[in-house]
C-alpha cells in the first residue's frame, strides 16, 4: 500500500500548481487547540456530487488550493472540500480528538482512513442527531482521529450549506477540550442565567398588568434565549438531543422568528395615540417579509431565505432606530434605552453577517458577541419597560389629583353656596324659597341660554356613569363647537352673537330625547348627555339630526346668519372609564371633526 501513496504524491507533485498546496501539521505536544485552516487545502465543489471515492482521482486533487487561513465560504450554494494531512511530531501523543466548529452547518462530514484502502464516514451537523454527530458530547462536533503513527494521516471534511458554509478546523487532546468545555459552559450559563432571571421577572409583571409591550418582551426574550442555546449548539445537546434540528428550530427560523418578535415590541414600546403610522406599517411588513423566508426556508430554498433574512435588516435597521430616535427627541425616555440595546444587537448581527458571509473569520470569541449582545438588550428592554409603566402611573395619579381638585372645587362650591343660603334664610325667612331657587338655578344654569352649564354637567355625568355601570349600559358624551361664530360678533354685534346662542339652545332642547341633557360649556361651546339602552345603535342617528338642525340658518333682522357646528363624541365605557377620560376622549373626537373641514361629527372608535 506504501508505493499507492508515493505514486499519488508522484502524480500530484505532476500537476502545475501543486507546490502551492498547504504543508503537513506537524503536531507536537503543545498543539491540543491549534486551529488547523492555515494548513488546510480546498476544493469547491459547485455541483454537490463529488463523493470521497471521486476525490482519489488524480484531477480532483488538482483542483485543491490552500485555504490560507480561511474558515468560511459564505452564502455559496457549493459544497465545500477541506483536505489536511497530520503528521506527529516527537514526544507527540498518539490520540487526537478534531473539532469541526461549523456546528450550525447544514450537512457536514468527516472522512477517515479505514487502514484497507477504504473510508469512514462521520456525519455531523443539523441533518443528525447530537449523538450521532460526534464521539463526545461537546456542543460542536467532536471526533476521534486513528491513533497517528509515523506516517501522515490525510482526512477530508465536506462542508455544505447554502445559508453560509462554515469549516473552521481544530486539533485537541481530550483533557484539554474538557477544560475549555467547562470554562465556555460557565460563561454561556451566566449569559442564560441572566435572560432567564429577565424572562422570568417581567413574565411575572404581565401577569400583574396584563400591558401589551411585556406580552411581546417576554415572548422576544424566551425566543432570544432558544435562539442563543441553538447558536451555541447547548439546545442540541440538550433540548432535542436525539432527533436531527427541526426546520422550525433551525439557523434560518429562529432568527427571523426573533425578528418578527423584536418588531412587534418596538411597535408596542414605541407607539403613542396620534402618533404617525408609517413606521408602524412598514416593520408590519418586514414582519411579513420574515414569514416569506420562514415558509421559503420551510420549502427547501435555504439560500433564498438567508439572502433574504441578511437583506431585511437594511430596511428594519434605519427605521427603528430613526423612529426611537425622534421618540427619544420627544423626551420619551424608554425609547433611549431601547436605542441602546438595539444598537448591541445590531453590532453583533452585522458581526454574525460578516462571518457568514465570509468577510471575516469565526474566531472562538465571536460566538459570545451575540449572546453578550441579547442579554444587555434583555437588561436595556427591561429597564425602557419599568420606566415606561413609571410614567404611565404617573400620568394616571395626574389625571386623578386633577379629578379630585375638581371634585373638591364642585364641593367647595356646593358648602359655600349653602352657607350663603342658611345666612339668607337666617336674615330674611320671607325670601326663602325665592332665594333659594336664585341660587340654585345661577349655580348651574347658564343666563344667557337658561341650559345647564358646566357644573350641572359635570355632576349629571357623573351620576350618569355610575347608573350606567349598574343598568349594564352605555351613555355618550357630545361636544359641540360653533363653527363661523365669530364673525357674527364682528359684522353684527354681540347682541346678533347672543341671538344666536339663544336659537341654537332652544333647538337643541327641542331635538334631544326624553332623558337625554344638554348643557353650555361657555362661549360658543355645548354639550349633550345621552343616555339610555338604546345609546349604541342609535348614537349615529341622534348625531345626524342634531348636526342637521343646528346647521340651519338663523334669522336675525331680516338677515340670514349661517352657523355650522361640529360635534365629538365619545361612549361609556367603551372609550373611557373615568369622566376626565371620556371628556379628553370626546375633545379629542371634537378636534377631529374640525379638522376634517368642520360642520361635520366623528364618534370615537
């Protein structure tokens, strides 16, 4: 068998170029960890059906070239040859493990001589299971080499993938690789410790608040963490150690699935009511975008979804940062946290792109940059989240200090208005029920129109609300606004302008409903109470007719006065549950209608 391999290095030493081919390593006793791609040969293979028996030939081995260094091939469609011949070297051991780093290769395979001519063959990879792909239980792919004597001992590896081949090659001694093993455990069970405290922590606050931004954090965090013990090739070893990767579970769907989960967070975390749509609408797509590559994936088009998955992030990129960007600007605080950790995240993805494209090579501590990347972002996510529900209460106890001075007004109001009257009745007991009848309809009507005005409203609501939680129904609030009203005052005086208040009060009165109220608000601003069952179904009808009775003209001094009117309305307590909420919600709606050209009603949704 001797004189086989010399005339093969006979005929290779023959064919041009083969001088340039890598030299043998020489392994001596400190080379256990020595990375072996400075020394290796490789052959692409474009069409993928080049076996070990079609690599003996003598124009085969022509096409092999030093790999010099390189330990990626990119996204290429090709299959990968790697060819490295072994040779120990004095006071060397004997027993070697190699380590094939690429563990998230789709089909990888490991060819060793067999001592009779013939070749063995180890798969590793995502096509077989943990246990089958290696011959100790280490993450990556770990093999036993034939114990080295004093000739060379030549293998082949075959590298195939279409989402980004990976071949980064690595001699070990045993005890070694043990020791390592336990020092990258330690880390990565840090790194997991960390996300899984995150996870677990706001898991347990949107059980308490049930807020949609920790419903798709918590969701990003669990897959952020699946997706890190997957890279790091703990989830093969450990969650689904006996089956090959699910196509569910592999390097193309978990990415994009994590993508589309970030997105829909930064949806829920960045978006504010009023707030402009756009960027909403665009990352919708990218999400679709992702489920594009998820289902091509799924179909076999492996290539096509990673180009696919690498190209999405030039799009998603400018736009949530520019859209946290302009909340940050805002003063919205979450959102500068949020830039933080996304901007770690993107370094490494851009970093993780780099190596599977073959820019540059997957050196041991770049498979910690994106786990180190996640968990800050968990922590940056977790802590824009906090801040966010902070402000969120402190807006909410605003709004109730707001509520109760105004209570406490209306009950101020109330006492001294019975203390004027009980001093009334204590000096003139003849005036009494004329009194007292004074003052009640001045404190809450209104002179000019004789409607209640803004106290009785607000008391009359209030009570409304309550009776309506009991009744299981719903009431509405309407604004009005004169539209054009001020004109009037300027060309025909005020006297025309109270004319004109005064019309449109009895009208409408004389529109409304039994039960339903209206009351002045001040100035040229109404509003109207609706109760009742039948609030929902009727709301639109009652709406148009108001809106079509105060449209009329007014007839003042032989002079048609055209007044429009727009109206906002909101519903109880389908847009609101506390009465400052459902009077912002229902001037939210007025502001609406004006700006759609006025003279027109927009029912909150």
């Amino acid at each position: 068998m001797l004189w086989i391999r010399c005339l093969l290095c006979l005929l290779m030493l023959s064919v041009p170029g083969a001088s340039l081919l890598a030299a043998s390593v020489v392994l001596g006793p400190g080379s256990s960890g020595q990375g072996l791609n400075g020394q290796v040969d490789l052959l692409e293979d474009p069409s993928g059906k080049l076996g070990i028996a079609d690599l003996q030939r003598a124009d085969v081995q022509a096409g092999f070239r030093p790999a010099d260094g390189r330990e990626s091939a990119g996204r290429s469609p090709s299959a990968w040859w790697l060819r490295v011949t072994l040779q120990k070297g004095t006071d060397a051991p004997a027993r070697w493990w190699l380590e094939l780093g690429g563990m998230l290769v789709l089909d990888a395979r490991l060819y060793l001589p067999d001592g009779q001519d013939g070749w063995i063959e180890r798969v590793s990879g995502e096509r077989v299971p943990f246990a089958e792909g290696r011959d100790y239980p280490y993450r990556r792919g770990l093999f036993e080499l034939p114990e080295l004597g004093d000739q060379p001992l030549t293998i082949y590896v075959r590298s195939y993938d279409p989402a980004g081949n990976l071949f980064p090659l690595r001699i070990w001694q045993l005890g070694d690789l043990q020791l390592m093993s336990g020092e990258e455990n330690f880390t990565y069970g840090l790194i997991y410790g960390v996300v899984l405290a995150l996870l677990l922590y706001n898991l347990f606050i949107l059980f308490s608040l049930r807020d949609r931004a920790y419903f798709w954090y918590v969701l990003t965090t669990g897959c952020s963490l699946l997706m890190m013990l997957a890279m790091s090739g703990h989830a093969q070893q450990y969650l689904w150690p006996n089956i090959a990767t699910p196509v569910w579970l592999d390097r193309m769907t978990m990415p994009s699935l994590w993508s589309v989960l970030l997105m829909r967070f930064t949806i829920a975390l960045l978006s504010r009511p009023g707030g402009s749509p756009w960027p909403t609408r665009v990352l919708n797509v990218v999400c679709g975008l992702y489920g594009v590559a998820i289902l091509i994936n799924a179909l076999g088009m492996r290539h096509e979804a990673s180009l696919l998955i690498a190209l999405l992030p030039v799009l998603t990129m400018p736009i949530a940062l520019g859209w946290a960007a302009l909340r940050s600007w805002q003063g919205f605080v979450p959102a500068r946290f949020y830039l933080i950790g996304y901007g770690f995240v993107l370094v490494s993805a851009v970093i993780l792109l780099l190596r599977a494209g073959g820019v540059i090579p997957p050196l041991p501590l770049i498979g910690y940059f994106f786990p180190l990347a996640v968990s800050l972002e968990a922590i940056l996510f977790s802590f824009a989240l906090a801040y966010r529900i902070q402000m969120l209460r402190q807006e909410k106890a605003v709004a109730l200090r707001l509520a109760d001075r105004e209570k406490s007004a209306r009950l101020e109001q109330i006492q001294r208005s019975a203390e004027e009257l009980q001093g009334a009745v204590e000096l003139r007991t003849a005036e009494l029920a004329d009194a007292n009848r004074q003052l009640q309809h001045a404190a809450f009507h209104d002179s000019l129109t004789e409607l209640p005005n803004r106290r009785y409203l607000l008391e009359r609501l209030d009570a409304a609300m309550a009776d309506s939680l009991r009744r299981g129904e719903s009431l509405a609030l309407l604004l009005l606004d004169l539209d054009h009203f001020k004109p009037i005052n300027d060309q025909h005086g005020h006297d025309a302008g109270d004319f004109v208040l005064r019309a449109l009060g009895q009208r409408l009165q004389a529109h409304l409903r039994r039960g339903d109220f209206a009351a002045r608000l001040g100035g040229d601003e109404f509003a109207v109470l609706v109760t009742g069952p039948g609030v929902k179904s009727e709301l639109p009808q009652i709406v148009e007719r108001l809106l079509q009775a105060l449209n009329q003209p007014v007839e003042y001094g032989g002079v048609s006065l055209l007044v429009g009117v727009s109206i906002g309305t909101a519903r109880f307590p389908d847009d609101a549950d506390q009465l400052t909420e459902l009077y912002k919600a229902a001037d939210s709606a007025l502001y609406q209608a004006k700006q759609l050209g006025r003279g027109t009603y927009v029912i909150m949704q």
